[in-house]
C-alpha cells in the first residue's frame, strides 16, 4: 500500500508537471498505469480491511488538499479528465505526421503473421491449390462493440426498441487511426487460412518464395502481399474476388482446406464450384481467386478457450475446485482457524472472477464474429496502412471494398445474418447454407419445436434400425442401475456415462439419413461385450468420447444457448425447460419410463441442446464448482446486446442493394426450424431479398 501511495501521488505530480509545461501531446490524464495504482489500492483495503470501492476512493480524495482540487482527474473521480488526451476523439484534428504514426502503429498492433511455409496441394483438372496459414492481432473488444456495451448497461428495462437498435459500423479500424488509447485495447490471435490456386509460372514463383525457411512468420505475411508483377487488374489483395467461409458451431475450428473443401473435381463441392469451375462469380463478373477459412474466435488455432485456459485468465474463480489438502493457495490463510471468514473471502474473490469471466465469454458471440472478419479483411485489402499528403489512409482513398462473397453454413449463417445487421457494408455475396437464425422467436418457442423435430428424427432412426428399439432400452437401463447404485461407469475423459448423456449422441440425428443414421447404429451396436452380455465394452466408452466433443469445445456448452439471446433476456436453460414441460405433458419423452416398457415404443433420444447436468460430472472438462458457476451465470445473464437489426438488413438487402443473397433451407432440419426460417423470407419480412432453394435431398 506504500509503494501504491508513493506512486499515486507521484503521478498526480506529473499531472502538474506536465499542465505547466503545456506539453499536452505527450501525456493522457487517464492513464493506464495510473488506473492500475488506484486499483491496487482499492483491491488491498477491500482485502484488507473490507473498504468498498467507494470508500476506498473517499478515503484517497480526501487526503488531499485544497490546492491540489483543480488536478483531479477522471479516473478517480468519475468526471471527464481536465487535460484531455490530444488522439481522443473530441480533441482538434490530428495532424499528418501524427496520422502517419499512427498508421504505422496499426500495422505493428495488427502483428499479421504466416506461421508455416505455405504447402501445395494436387486437386481436379490437374490443377495444384497453395494454402498459407496466417494468424492476427484482432483487439479483445472491438471499440464500437464497448461503446454498445457501456450503452446496453446505461438503458432501462423500459428502453424503447430504436433505442436498442444495431449501430452498422462504417469502418472496423476507424477508430485506432483517430485514437491514441484504443492501442491499449487486449489482444487475441484469430487463426485463418487461404487457400488459392497456382495457376501460372508468376504463382509458382511467389510459392517457392514464400517457402523460404529463413523467412520469420512476420516477413513471409508481408511478402505475401509482394508478388512481382501484379497490377490493379489482378490484385493479390482483392477482397471482391475472396470468399469468406464461417462454420456452423458455436465452439468448434473450421476444417482444414485440403480435408474439408473437397477440391477433387470442379463439381465436388461449393469450394471447388467456386475456385476451379468457374460457375461462381463475383457482382463485378470476375472469377474468385481464394477462399478465406476463419477459425472463429476462441475456438481452433485462434486463442482458443478451454478449460485450462480459463484456470489460467480467472483462477479465483476455481478456488473451490481445489480438493487436495495443500494444493495450490491457502485462502485466507490470515484469519487462521476462522472457517466462515475463509469461506466469506474465497466466495468474495470467487463473485469476482464470474463477473470478469462472464464478461470475457460475452465477447466470443456472432457480434464478435463479424467484426473480426472485417478486421481481416482490412488487413488483407491494406496490409501496409499508410497515409498520403492530403491525410487520408488507403482505405479512406479506395472506399468500400467489402468480402466479394461469403458462405455460412449452420450457425455461420446466423453470423452473417449479424453481418448484415451490423456492418455497413456487408459481403457482396451472401450464402446461407441451413442457417436463417429464428430471429423473432423467444429461445423458449425455438425448443419447444426442437424437442418436436427431434422426436420425429429418433422414429425415423428406428424405423431403419428396428433392432436398435431394445438395444436402446437395455443401455438406459443398464446406465440408470449404476447411476442409482453410486457406481457410475466412468469414460476415459474422466466424466461420468450417464443415460442422459448416453442419449446425447441425438445430436448427429440431423445429418444424412444414410451417414448419420450408420454411424449411430455403429455406436449402439458396441455397447456391450457380447450379444448374451450387459457388461459396458471398452470400445463403446471410446467411441462416447469420440462422439461427444464437448470437453475439447467448452464455448458450444457455454454459449449455445445465447446464440438466441437477441437483446434482453436470459436464456435460463431454455432447452432443459423446455424438455421437463414435456415430460410433464407426455411420458414418451421421459427415457426413465419408456426404458422400462416392455414393449416397441422407442426411448427418444436428445438433440442439440445444452443441459445444465452436463457440469454436473457428466463432462469431466465442463465439471466442478468453476465451470458450474460460470455456465449458470451466463444461463442467467439477461443484458445481451441485439444480434439483428430487421432495418438494417433490409437496408442491405433491399433498399441500398449492396448485397445479394441466396439461402439452401432443408424441409426436415433437426437443427434449425424450416418454418421459423421461411418466416423472415415473406414479402416485409427482414430476408426478403433472399433467394430460396427448399430441399430435402440434402440435410443440414
């Protein structure tokens, strides 16, 4: 508390200092350092003497005298600094040598990196594809999303409906160019890939550069962009002949190209029908050069979240998940053999890291998502920011130059559907592949129809496998009898083999019919170790592991559920909910009773759906008083900020034109509700300008 004194005071000296000299361009009055001290201060009387954060900072103001008053400074008197910082969006205009800083600084606090020699590989028509794997800086909040937050928590219960609508973002990076201390904003590393084709002697040099051993991952991003020979009529960075790809999840990586694009022949895929047969152009009429695989953010490569890293970023908040006497920190070791003081502080410091990490899980949704994409996109239409005589940057001198296209699959559609809400200009091109979000629904109504959709997949199951009715039936019992014996069967992973998580493998009812149906029967048929036997077989626990990946994608059980969560309202395990009021009004849904029946009624299985018993041991990595906690605060968050805008969409679609869109709608989708979608398609309605293709030769 000494040294946080000295250095308080310290700082408020330079304040003074720096006032008299007038030296205003070198010194913030809100400064970081000086933010830290005041919190170190309050955390260690909160700690220490149980001061609350407004006493804490009474008791530093008044220790201070008269002819100090005409100092204070924002931050710790919750008023507007008095020497405002000069890159602050209300200070005079910057000049161009600042602008020019500035613009530099963009580029190093992008940090685009490709971080392997790129790989070449054989695909259809004899042609070869190049793929480099790149990573970026993208800030943890982007500045207009923290200006919707700080806006969202200002708002009342009452707030009215164009209170709360989606402000379109003009620019992604506006505000680092204007604005010293957006600098100061976290980062984390967003992972994607392009791939392109080598179509020429000119590509085949630039690939053989590019693998260039000696090359650091900062040095082969900038040559990337160098390739000798390019014009402006073949621009190795053009955003309107790149198509953006965002996968369906929430929670899970994008496939690796070579593996999951399916180049083989120029009608095997959407990818190949876009890169080598020519039948997908862009609004200009060009053909596409690459196509960009996004790891969304917190998932694959992209600084991923898992449970060891959120032990790592908010270890207070698994405290009580320390079993092992010794182990780790002992809590409130002060207050000796104290147990309720002890107690009172681990639960105190526990609240504090929920609240930070409920908030830090709050920025890893579709709102985020689209942002991020414009940030790369930005870094790859600008990669070297620069500012010309008259003070404008590369981007303010070429204009828009939106995604030529973008495709998404599953919940990379509702991501898009947020893109045309949020950004002002959107891809060029929009591609919904079984994913037109049910906007307009409340999360409850949109289980209450899964629960449905999912009956009618687990007939359509047994009717193909009528062997698999008793099979069924003699696992759930077999899984109840141990559950009740206080004998759990116990997976590889750790967790615990109950029958409802057994009925999780549900989840891959809304695939093929002839994959994902097989596929399932395989799982069944392993369960025991024989015929004549009801013995559990070790390779039917491996294959449950291998099936249910939730331990390895935290966010899909963390944040499924919000991606309903359009604005106000809590989620509050709308699926689980859902499901007891059915069981309540039908007993077919409850697997407890169909498993005894004696007859062909089948036990149902689950489908994509999160439970709150999932970190109750089910899942070893979604388990304990930690992960517990912080699933079921967020289940209880309420203030989501908005995902769509109708106006604006419509805006985009419709009114202003600046894109097109075309969406694939499956009639029988287990996932997404056919007729919640073709709702938002009608004449009115926030997709009208989308073009409709209803099959049911393909699934979801």
């Amino acid at each position: 508390l000494h040294w946080a004194m000295v250095s308080y005071h310290r700082h408020r000296a330079l304040i003074a200092l720096f006032s008299l000299t007038n030296r205003s361009s070198a010194f913030s009055a809100t400064s970081t350092s000086a933010v830290r001290i005041n919190n170190l201060a309050r955390h260690y009387l909160f700690i220490r003497g149980g001061a609350t954060t407004s006493s804490t900072t009474s008791s530093i103001h008044n220790s201070n005298t008269n002819e100090e008053e005409e100092l204070r400074t924002g931050w710790l008197h919750n008023t507007e600094p008095k020497y405002a910082s000069p890159t602050s969006s209300s200070s005079a205009p910057l000049s161009l040598a600042m602008k020019r800083l500035m613009a530099d600084k963009m580029q190093k606090y992008r940090n685009h990196r490709i971080i392997t020699p790129p790989a070449a590989h054989p695909c259809g028509d004899a042609n070869r594809i190049m793929v480099t794997e790149h990573k970026i800086s993208i800030p943890l909040t982007h500045p207009d999303l923290q200006a919707a937050i700080m806006n969202n928590e200002q708002l009342s219960s009452t707030a009215s409906e164009e209170q709360r609508r989606i402000a379109p973002v003009e620019r992604i990076d506006g505000a680092f160019l204007t604005n010293n201390e957006a600098f100061d904003e976290p980062t984390i590393d967003v992972y994607f890939t392009i791939t392109e084709l080598l179509s020429n002697a000119q590509d085949e040099a630039h690939f053989h550069a590019l693998q260039n051993p000696n090359l650091s991952p900062s040095q082969r991003a900038a040559l990337y962009f160098q390739k000798e020979g390019s014009n402006d009529e073949d621009s190795s960075v053009d955003p309107s002949r790149m198509m953006l790809y965002l996968q369906g999840g929430p929670g899970f990586g994008c496939a690796s190209p070579v593996s999951g694009l399916s180049l083989a022949s120029s009608s095997s895929s959407w990818a190949a029908a876009v890169l080598l047969g020519g039948k997908v152009s862009n609004s200009d009429g060009k053909s596409f050069q690459r196509i960009v695989l996004m790891d969304q953010r917190g998932t694959g490569r992209s600084s991923a979240i898992c449970k060891q890293q959120l032990v790592k970023m908010f270890p207070d908040l698994f405290l009580l998940d320390k079993k092992k006497e010794g182990e780790g920190e002992i809590v409130g070791e002060e207050f000796g053999g104290d147990s309720d003081a002890r107690m009172m502080l681990l639960q105190a410091r526990q609240q504090k890291a929920l609240k930070e990490a409920t908030d830090y899980l709050s920025l890893f949704r579709a709102d985020s998502i689209v942002r991020d994409a414009e940030w790369i996109r930005e870094s790859l239409a600008n990669p070297f920011p620069s500012v010309n005589d008259d003070g404008n940057d590369d981007a303010a001198v070429n204009g828009p130059q939106p995604w030529g296209g973008a495709l998404g699959q599953s919940f990379g559609g509702f991501c898009l559907m947020t893109y045309l809400s949020s950004i002002q200009n959107p891809p060029e091109l929009v591609y919904f592949t079984g994913g037109i979000a049910p906007m307009n629904t409340p999360v409850r109504e949109v289980y209450d129809r899964l629960w449905l959709r999912v009956r009618e997949r687990s007939w359509k199951y047994y009717e193909q496998y009528p062997g698999d009715v008793a099979t069924v039936k003699k696992i759930v019992r077999k899984l109840l009898a141990h559950e009740n014996s206080a004998d759990p069967i116990i997976l590889p992973s750790g967790g615990i083999l109950t029958a409802r998580r057994f009925l999780q493998v549900g989840l891959a009812l809304g695939g093929s019919p002839g994959t994902s149906f097989a596929n399932m029967h395989s799982v069944i048929n392993s369960a025991f170790v024989d015929e004549d036997s009801d013995e559990i077989s070790n390779a039917f626990l491996k294959r449950i592991d291998y099936e249910q990946s939730f331990d390895d994608a935290p966010l899909y059980f963390l944040l499924h559920e919000s991606i309903y969560a359009d604005g106000e309202g809590a989620t509050q395990w709308a699926a689980n909910q859902s499901y007891e009021s059915h069981v309540e009004a039908n007993s077919e849904f409850d697997y407890r009773v169909t498993s005894e029946e004696d007859n062909s009624n089948p036990t149902l299985f689950f489908g994509e759906m999160v439970f709150p018993f999932m970190a109750h041991g089910d899942f070893s990595e979604l388990s304990n008083s930690g992960m517990r906690t912080l699933s079921e605060a967020l289940a209880e968050k309420s203030d989501w900020l908005p995902l769509f805008d109708e106006t604006n969409m419509r805006t985009a679609l419709v009114h202003k034109k600046k894109s097109r869109a075309a969406a694939a709608c499956y009639y029988d989708d287990m996932y997404v509700d056919f007729e919640c979608a073709m709702k938002l398609v009608q004449r009115g309605c926030p997709l009208e300008g989308v073009k409709v293709y209803v099959t049911n030769e393909y699934q979801h």
